[in-house]
C-alpha cells in the first residue's frame, strides 16, 4: 500500500516538472522585447522578474487588455472602438492611447514606458500587475511627442502566437503582402485626437544587428532614415515620404532567432 501511494506521489512531482519545464521553454520562446524605433536591442531581464511560486500562475491565467470595463468593444460612428479614457487613466495614468487594426486581434491601450525601466511593461500588464502578456507599450524615448507628435513614435508588443495569438501577434503577418493589402489601414487614437492611419510598408529585421533611432535632426535626416527602411522591406503599399511615422515592433520567427517585424503606419 506505501509503495502504491509513494509510486503516485512521484508520478505527480514528476508531472508537475514536465510542466514546469514546459512553461518555462513556453515562456522563453515569447521572446523579452526591448525593441526600439526601426530597430530592436535585445532587452536585459525586467526588474520585477516573477517568482518561481507566481510563474505557472501568470504563464497560464495571462488577461487580455481591452476590458469592457474600459471600452474597446463598440465602436462608434467613424468605426473607432469607444474607449474610456477615465477609466483607463485612473487605472494608469501612463495610459496614453489606444490602437486597433480592423479584421485583427490587435486592439488595445498603449501605456507610456518609464524612462527609468524603458522594459518595463515586456513583464507588467496595463495595471502594472507582473505578467507575462506585457502591454502594449511606447518606446521611453518618445515621451516629449507622445503617440501621435513624434517624428517616430515606437509601439511594441509581444508576439503571442504560442499562446492566445492576443497582443501584436497578428503584426507578423504583415510581411505578407495579401495580408498588407487586406489590412491597410490602423486605427489611432488618443484623449484628444482619433486618426485612421495608413499602413506604408513592412520589413522584417534581424535584431542583434539594427539600432535605435527615435530622434533626428530635421527633415533630411527623417527623410534618411525612412528611404533606408523602405528600401529593404518585405512589403510596400505606399512610397512616399510621410512627416512622422508611428512604428509598430514585435518579434516574428522566420528568419532569425531575434527577430523583428516592424510596420510602418503614416500619421
């Protein structure tokens, strides 16, 4: 009789490390993102990194962003999801906008990443809560123009597609140009200003080998700078030469083990 319930009790240790083992492999393939402007650096580990006892808890109970309690479920008469911004800012007041890219699963508030842990939302949630879904995020570095002033405003999100497909999985796609074509158009919006924002092209990045670059001096340099990124993408819908550009990142895996897609989307 011992040996029947000693033999059961090591079949559950045993269960309960293969699953362990399996969300952490699970966890680590959802790469740590701390992508900037057109290019994306490797990120070092956050700081609030999640204790063994909270890891299985956030690896298999992840939320998604758009509450109901917040809006982003109806939309309202120009198409746009009817957000509660009072909601959301007395939730986080790093909340500044929101994004949706229609016939997808992205739809959902942008935080403002702190300048003093710029990763910081690549393992906290909108309510600042440690999860492995993240947020999605503006780069640190865009925080004098915000969403929609930068000459660059850099948003990042995870790629989910080992889980839920949530957050910016679906931005994968967009080096398909079917898929570009079909989705062309991402909805922008702020508490004060809603732009339908066109998609100008996408590229896919190794990202060990690209820089940052959020800043510039003026508009040669801007114009520099995109003539480069457009000239190696995967997909161009539009060639000409916007004032600012907001850039969406997040990891994809069909090239490289760090990589990168990156869309492009006119103000």
């Amino acid at each position: 009789m011992r040996n029947s319930r000693q033999k059961r009790a090591m079949a559950a240790f045993s269960a309960a490390v293969v699953l362990a083992v399996a969300a952490l492999a699970l966890a680590g393939a959802v790469c740590g993102m701390r992508q900037r402007a057109a290019a994306c650096d490797p990120a070092p580990a956050a700081k609030d990194a999640l204790s063994p006892a909270a890891f299985l808890p956030a690896a298999f109970g992840l939320c998604g962003a758009e509450a109901e309690a917040g809006g982003g479920v109806q939309a309202d008469a120009d198409g746009f999801p009817v957000v509660d911004w009072g909601y959301w800012q007395g939730v986080n007041p790093s909340v500044v906008g929101w994004i949706t890219v229609p016939g997808t699963s992205v739809n959902g508030p942008i935080a403002l990443a702190p300048a003093s842990d710029p990763g910081y939302y690549l393992a906290h949630d909108v309510y600042g809560e440690p999860n492995l879904y993240g947020c999605l995020y503006l780069d640190a570095s865009c925080a004098a123009g915000g969403l929609l002033g930068s000459r660059n405003a850099v948003v990042l999100g995870h790629n989910m597609s080992l889980m839920d497909g949530g957050m910016f999985t679906a931005l994968a796609r967009y080096a398909d140009a079917s898929f570009a074509a079909s989705h062309a158009e991402v909805l922008v919006q702020t508490p004060d200003e809603k732009r339908v924002c066109p998609v100008l092209f996408a590229s896919v990045v190794d990202a060990s080998k690209e820089t940052a670059r959020t800043q510039f001096e003026g508009d040669a340099d801007f114009a520099a700078w995109y003539g480069g990124q457009m000239a190696r993408a995967s997909t161009v819908l539009r060639r000409e030469t916007p004032e600012s550009v907001v850039t969406l990142c997040t990891c994809s895996y069909s090239r490289w083990s760090n990589e990168r897609t990156l869309v492009f989307v006119g103000k």
